[in-house]
C-alpha cells in the first residue's frame, strides 16, 4: 500500500520487470518485420519525390516549405525504428541471448540501408548558397524549421560527400557499436565471489557501498580480480573505437577530439573548455572533501572501495515500497501531476527493477518519437538507488512532455536533459532533508550531498 501525498491510501501492485505486451509479442511477432517494411518504404517514397540533381527547395522557399513539411511527416512515422529500439532493450536485460542480438543486426543493416536513401536531403540544405539562408531564416513561413535550418547551415562545414557519408553510415556497426556491444555482452555475463556465493557483476556494482569496511574492500578486489580477467577484449574494443573516431574527424575536419560531441550537444567549445579550465582549477576542493571523507571514515586513507561509500555509520535502507513512497510524496509536492505519471510507469511495467546476471549495469531512461518512455535501474534498496529512481523518472517526466513537439523538434542534446533529471533529484533531496528527524541525520544527508557534487562536476572533468 502506498499512501498519496502522506494521507489517503491505495492499493498498487508494482511490476518490477519490462511490460511490452502492448508494443510486440516477443522477438517471433511478424508486427516487428511489418514495421521495418513500413520504415523502409517511407524512406523509399520520400527519396523517390525528392532525389535528383538541382533540387528546387534550396533556392525557392514555397518549394522548400513543402519539402521540410514531408521530412517532418517522415520524421514522424519512422521515429526512433521501434523494432531497433524494442530488441535494444530486450538485449540489455539478457545480453546473453544470442538470438536477440541476431535480429538486431538483421534489422540494423536494413534499417541503415533505408535510412541512408534520404541522406542527400539534409546534405542539399548544407548547400543552400549564403544569400538564400539569409532569406530563409527570415521568412515567416519558415518559422517552424528556423532552428532546424540553423544547425544544419552552422554544421555543413564538416559535411562530407553523400557515398562518404553512406560508407561512414555503413561502417559504424563494425567499427563501433559491434565493439561496445561485445564487451558490454562479456562483462554483464561475469559473476563475482560474496558471503560464499557467486552473484551478479551489476549487483556487486550496486550494493558495495553501503557494506563493512572489509566486506567491501574483498568484493572490490573481486571486481578488479574479474575485470583484469576480461580486460584483453576491453583493451581491443577501446583501439577499435578510438581509432574509429580519430579517422571520421580527420576526414570532417574537426581539430579536437570531443569537438564532434560538443557540437552534437548544441554546446560550444568554448564554454566546454571554460567548464573544464574553471573546475579543473577547483579540484584542491574535491580533495579536501575526500580526506574529510576518511577522517569521517576513520581511515587513513581512502581506496577506491571507498571513493562512492556512504558516511553514514549505517546506511539507511529502504524496501521498494518505501522508495517509491518517497518519491512519490516528494513529486506529489511539487506537482500531483508527476506523481501520477511516476505510479502509471510502476504500473504499467515501464520500469525494470532490479539487477540480475545478464542485466547491463546502470541506469537509464529510453523513448523517443513513436516508442513509450522505458525505465532502467539496478535496484538495491538503499538511499542512492531510491535518488536513482527520481533522477530517471524525471528523464521520463520530460520526455513525457517534449512529445507534445512536432517530431522534428521532439529529441533534445544530453545537456537538456540533464537538467531535468537533476531538478527532480534536487526535488527528492529537499523533501528528505525538511523530514529529517535530527541534525546529525541533516548532517549525514549534507555530506552525501557533497559527493554527489563532487561526482557531478570535478569526477567528470
């Protein structure tokens, strides 16, 4: 039973696994080759229409207004490719199931393929001549695909030719994603020794932090013990990547390694480098922290057992009931409206809960144009994976709501996003500490706070 807002009671029953009953049957349903042909043959319409030498809509805006109203309908009805998204999911709660992993290779390659017909259009709008992006950023009946342009005509320095842009298209599986997916299929398959028994890697992950100094240092050297194991593929994987990315930005033109990420997060490099330059000079402030942190231990020094560990002398534990409680109560504070939505997710099997051998480690939040918002956790019942649960729901909650945009508009950089997950992970954090029964408990809350601080900003620099 949990009680809304701290007075009345209801009754909801919790799936603690992913529901997609409602979307397809499993990896045998013939829905799933339905919309991959459906996909395809929107590509293959629009290229028919709009292909061929001298295009009209990048010197006639009549022309050009039509053309941007069929690339938003087609943006539309092909979304994110469901069934890509669909077997994604299922692969990262079962890594080790081979036959989902054939199919979304299967469909990769199609879907690429068809994807890859409409790629000369946004290529054309790169060329529209200076004079005519002037004009068509002025237009009023353009107002809608105002930002759209603009990105385009600020990015098309680093264009290459349309076969370039199909090989590098092409490619990127092998060269890339292949490599991750192996290794992230290798390490969610390990188990590790604890108390006598072998569990998950991911639930070792998650619940090291909150146990005794020794019992935490011996599971940490497990880790490291599988992890050296298992390195020779993440050694291999990290060359076929970073040689991969090293090649794509000398044929774009881009000068430093994470210009291409900046850009893609609509932020600029300077303000990146300013971030950096600003934390990096503050960093004496995360290291006084940390020897706080092992004199409130009682340790001469802190390892890296140590580095994510709560300082409370007993970390508070929480059963799922009472952190969806919690959560839900301090959303109900700020809008009943968000709450709701958060017990709707419970209920209808959009979140997966808890961690398990073949389960990805982490957390995050997955939708898109035309697929539902999904929910991923590794749940271990305590503080962290309780603010865990606000911060992905708040991603849930805004994409919830940006899918009242035109599709065109609907998507949104990681540095957006960001924000809203932090807001309600600040939300949770507010309500926690006014129900704090004691300063000492006030206390305690303040120093995870920091760390959390510390994590966010000078970790990650």
């Amino acid at each position: 039973e949990l009680s809304q807002a701290g007075t009345t009671k209801t009754s909801v029953h919790i799936k603690t696994e992913w529901d997609f009953s409602k979307i397809y049957k499993g990896i045998t349903d013939p829905q799933l080759e339905k919309d991959v042909v459906l996909i395809d043959k929107t590509y293959t319409e629009f290229a028919k229409k709009y292909s061929g030498a001298a295009p009209k809509y990048t010197t006639d805006i009549k022309a050009l207004k039509t053309a941007l109203d069929d690339w938003s309908s087609l943006i539309e009805k092909t979304g994110i490719f469901k069934p890509l998204w669909y077997l994604h999911l299922l692969q990262d709660i079962d890594t080790e199931n081979n036959k989902i992993k054939a199919l979304f290779n299967t469909y990769h390659e199609r879907l690429v393929k068809s994807s890859n017909q409409v790629m000369f259009f946004n290529l054309e709008l790169a060329k529209i001549t200076p004079d005519n992006q002037k004009k068509f950023l002025k237009d009023a009946s353009l107002v809608p695909y105002n930002t759209f342009l603009k990105e385009i005509f600020e990015n098309a320095k680093y264009n290459l030719s349309e076969a370039e842009e199909k090989l590098l298209s092409i490619k990127h599986a092998p060269s890339h994603s292949m490599w991750v997916d192996a290794q992230k299929k290798l390490l969610t398959s390990q188990t590790v020794k604890h108390k006598g028994k072998l569990i998950p890697i991911t639930e070792a992950s998650a619940i090291k932090g909150d146990l005794p100094i020794k019992e935490r240092r011996a599971l940490h050297a497990e880790k490291k013990k599988k992890y050296r194991e298992i390195s020779f593929l993440a050694e291999a994987e990290l060359n076929a990547v970073v040689s991969n990315k090293r090649t794509t930005d000398e044929l774009r033109g881009f000068t430093k390694p994470y210009e291409a990420t900046v850009l893609s997060y609509q932020n600029s490099i300077a303000s990146v480098e300013s971030l950096v330059e600003a934390v990096t000079k503050r960093f004496p402030d995360s290291q006084r922290f940390f020897k706080l942190k092992a004199k409130v231990l009682r340790l001469p020094k802190l390892t890296l057992a140590e580095i994510g560990t709560s300082m409370a002398k007993s970390a508070k534990k929480y059963t799922l009931d009472e952190g969806v409680q919690i959560v839900y109560d301090a959303f109900s504070k700020i809008k009943p409206e968000f709450a709701e939505m958060f017990m709707n997710f419970l209920k209808e099997g959009r979140f997966d809960i808890y961690p398990k051998k073949g389960k990805r480690n982490g957390a995050y939040c997955s939708s898109g144009t035309g697929v539902p918002t999904y929910i991923m956790l590794n749940h271990v019942d305590d503080t962290n994976s309780v603010s865990t649960m606000a911060h992905e729901m708040g991603h849930a909650i805004h994409f919830e709501l940006s899918k009242s945009q035109p599709a065109l508009y609907s998507d949104f950089s990681i540095s957006i996003a960001e924000v809203a997950s932090t807001f309600f992970e600040n939300v949770l954090f507010d309500y926690q500490y006014n129900r704090a029964e004691s300063k000492k408990e006030k206390l305690n809350m303040l120093l995870e706070r920091i760390q959390d601080d510390v994590f966010t900003t000078h970790a990650q620099i």
